[in-house]
C-alpha cells in the first residue's frame, strides 16, 4: 500500500474505483494520534488507495469527499460544497422545564 503524495490524483482515483466497483469498495479515516496526521484508505479488495495529511487545508478537502463517498454510497446526488448553504440554527428555551424539588428531611 503505497501512499498517493497529491490530493487532486488521489480524489480522482478514488472516484474511479468506486464508480468500477461500488458494491465492494469501502473506506476508513483513520487520525493517528502520535503523529497527528489524518489517514484516508480506500480499498475494493483489490486495489488500495492511501493519503495522509497533517494539514487543515487538506482536512477541509476530506470532509468534501467524505460527503461525496457517503452520499454516493446512500444513491443520493451529491451537490457541489459551493452550492451548499449553511443554516443557522436557534436553540429554543423550554418553557416546561420545572424546578425538581430535593426529598429529604423538612
């Protein structure tokens, strides 16, 4: 297993192996702590692609293929991160909250 040095060709080569076999193909993320370095494998039993990172950059660039692979994976189209709008969420007090009362001596 030999680890692929640039990004670009990795994302390609992992897309191809998927759209080849996607029944088999699954991946793992693996982030080594004693090193601090992020590990990304993918694999269909056959061919085995690696890439390692220690830099944010690259971190944001794998979380736009883990999103890929899962929806692909879940028969879902995927839409460009460009497109995607966050929304913001609101926490909501809860107006039923009550006041627990301590048993115990009075």
């Amino acid at each position: 297993m030999v680890y692929i040095t640039l990004w670009d060709d990795y994302q390609q080569q992992v897309e191809d192996l998927y759209q080849n076999s996607p029944i088999k193909t699954r991946y793992v993320i693996k982030y080594r702590n004693c090193d601090g370095k992020l590990v990304f494998k993918v694999t269909d039993d056959r061919k085995c692609l690696k890439f390692k990172t220690d830099k944010l950059q690259d971190m944001n660039k794998f979380e736009r293929l883990n999103l890929s692979m899962m929806s692909r994976m879940q028969g879902r189209i995927h839409e460009p991160m460009e497109e995607v709008v966050e929304e913001k969420v609101i926490p909501v007090k809860n107006t039923n909250d009550k006041v627990k009362k301590k048993k115990g001596k009075k």
